[in-house]
C-alpha cells in the first residue's frame, strides 16, 4: 500500500506543472513559472523513489520470501536513486558554483 500510495503521489505532482503551465499561464513561456515547477517536480522524485523501492521489496520478498535480501535490495534502491537523482546533481552545482 505504500508503494501504491507513493507512486500516486508521484504521479501527481509530475502531471501538476503541466496543469498548471495549462491554466495559470495559458501555456505561454513565463520566468515565474520555472521555479516552481522545478520545485515540483524534484519534490516528486522522493515519493517516486520511496514507490520504486517498495516495489523492489515487494519483488524480492516474493521472489526469496522473508529474508534479509528484500530489505537489502530497497535500501540500495533507495539509495542509489537518492545518489542518482539528488546527490550528484547537488554535487555537480556545488562543483559549478565554485568555478
């Protein structure tokens, strides 16, 4: 149910910016816009991750049943998602702001 709820979540606020691109700015380019909608769609990268996961669990504990391996294989999900998405871009505009 987590993952369920995670994914839907995500879900959501990937199709906000798009909705909201579509009715506040009537699909016209507008710098005001940009920022929120980045916000949006970073911030739904973590329930993404959360889903994604708890599927991995689900999978390996139907695959293995109640074992260590399913908690080991979500949190190296977990966090090779969190590297990937969050931590390297975090690194790689640190590294760019110091030049």
């Amino acid at each position: 149910m987590i993952a369920l709820m995670s994914l839907v979540s995500a879900i959501v606020l990937l199709i906000s910016p798009a909705a909201i691109h579509r009715l506040a700015f009537q699909g016209r380019d507008d710098a005001r816009f940009l920022r929120p909608a980045s916000l949006i769609l970073a911030v739904a990268l973590v329930p993404l991750a959360a889903s994604i996961s708890c599927d991995m669990w689900v999978a390996m504990f139907k695959l293995y049943g109640n074992d260590w391996l399913p908690t080991l294989t979500a949190l190296i999900t977990a966090a090779l998602l969190s590297g990937l998405w969050f931590f390297v871009p975090l690194a790689v505009r640190a590294s760019r702001a110091r030049i």
